[in-house]
C-alpha cells in the first residue's frame, strides 16, 4: 500500500497548479490520480510503466471509453511532469506508455422529441424543470450552472454572467424567455434565502452529486441516457442545425479553440442528412 508520502507530493502538486487548473481540471485529476493510487498500491517514486499499462488494461475492462482513459492518463503525465520538474524523480515512468487513440465519433446528443420528454417527466418539480431547462437554453457546464449567483442574471436582457468558466474564462450566455419564467416560477417556490441560483435547504449551492444522480433517475425513467453534459453536446447540435455561425456558437460554449467547436458543424451536417434520407 502507498504510503502518505505519495498524498503529499499529490497535494503540494495540486497548490502548485491552483491558478493555472480550472476547478474542473483539478477536481479530474484528484480522481484520477487517487483511482491510480488506489489500485497500483505502490509509491509514486516506485511506479513503473507496467503499473501504469495494467491500469489502463482495467480501465478499458471496465467499459471506459477511450477520451475518458485519455483524460485519466493526462492527469498522470501532469503529475510525472511536475515529480521531475521538482527533482522529485529522474525518469518519468510514463515514457513508454502510449496514450489511446481517440475515437472521432460525434458527441452524443437528443432529437427534439427527445428533449419534449425530459421536459414532461421534470414537470412536477419546479427545480428539476428549470435546472433542464437552464442547461439546455444557456449550453452551460453544471459547474458553471451551480455557480451561477443570484446577481449574475440580467433579466432584462436575459443574460447570465459565467464568472469562472473553464480555464478561469468569464462570458456572458443567453436564456429564453421559456428558462425566464421557469426561472420565476422556481425563486417564488424557493424557501430560504441564497445568494446562488440554485441553492439547497442550508442556503449554499446544489451540489453536483445532487443534480448527477437525478439525472440518472431521469435515464433510468426514460430508458435512454441523458446527463448535464448531454444538454450542452443538444444545445450546441440544436443550434448547429439551424446554421448558426461556429463562431458564435463557440463564444456561448466558451471554447477557447475553435477546434473544439468544429465537431457541431459535423453534428450539423449529420442531421442534414438523416432529413434528407428521411424524405427519400
């Protein structure tokens, strides 16, 4: 078993990092790094590549994606960077260790209809409803949606300040007049008083744990997948299908690159078809 000397190279790593990694990387690589730990057993100053192979042969056992183990495995390679950076190491164990190439298939996103049906099973609850709604009108991470404070909203120009996007990265995103009153209707049935958006019976924010598992409810009712993370790859394809420029697409989703963003326009061209197919 690893001793605590590897948890506090770990956390000297992640003060570091604390301006430069964004509250999602950091939060990432925490996981990853403690599921490495976890299952290699060994120090970090004793790991060797096969360590790091056997774990990556688990990972794909377990059905993990390749862009997820690719994820896991940057955390690993930032962490060996820093250990030789700081003379904590002299070779990087991760030298001939291959990163798994990434599928190049289209995000996962849902039809209209699909959508019509998260909204009718949210219905009832005021919070539920509006948290769907608010992901699916602003294309925004459920980090950056839990954050959101009550004076971020602009209501008359519906707009919604993102203090802390990813990379530290401020923009303002839109909302609909659908997602204003939804918005409404939930503060009117609110109890408590918050400076957040969405706020818990204490008063602090929701947490993410909260909204994820009930959007595993929302799957398991449905009978398709649905997470936060689907609503943004749905408002980002929804908006492609209607020719809206990349550019402005990617000033909403707070793509540093635009390259990120190209993957929709290929959503775009994909729905093209399927329409086209569908009238043949």
């Amino acid at each position: 078993m690893y001793s605590d000397k590897s948890i506090i190279v770990q956390q000297e790593f992640f003060d570091d990092h604390q301006a430069r990694f964004s509250l999602e990387t950091t939060r990432g690589y925490k996981i990853a790094l403690t599921q490495f730990f976890s299952f290699c057993k060994k120090d970090y100053d004793s790991v060797k590549a096969t360590d790091i192979r056997s774990w990556l042969a688990y990972l794909e056992e377990k059905g993990l994606k390749p862009r997820s183990i690719h994820l896991k495995l940057s955390a690993l390679k930032s962490f060996y960077r820093y250990c030789l950076e700081e003379n904590k190491l002299t070779k990087n164990p991760l030298l001939t260790v291959h990163t798994p190439q990434i599928d190049d298939s289209l995000p996962y996103y849902l039809s209209r209809r699909e959508i019509a049906l998260l909204q009718e099973i949210t219905r009832h609850i005021h919070r539920d409803r509006v948290i769907v709604e608010a992901l699916y009108a602003t294309g925004v991470r459920i980090s950056e949606l839990l954050q959101i404070q009550f004076d971020d909203v602009k209501w008359e120009t519906r707009q919604i300040w993102i203090r802390e996007g990813k990379g530290n990265k401020e923009r303002f995103v839109l909302f609909t007049h659908e997602c204003a009153e939804r918005l409404k209707i939930y503060l009117n049935y609110r109890k408590g008083e918050s400076k957040y958006l969405f706020s818990n019976h204490r008063g602090g924010k929701l947490s993410r744990a909260f909204v994820e598992n009930q959007f595993r409810g929302f799957s398991k009712e449905l009978g398709f997948r649905v997470t936060p993370h689907t609503l943004r790859h749905t408002f980002a394809a929804h908006l492609a299908e209607k020719n809206m420029p990349q550019s402005y697409i990617q000033e909403l989703l707070g793509h540093v690159n635009i390259n990120s963003t190209r993957i929709y326009t290929r959503l775009m061209e994909h729905a093209r078809k399927k329409q086209y197919d569908r009238y043949q």
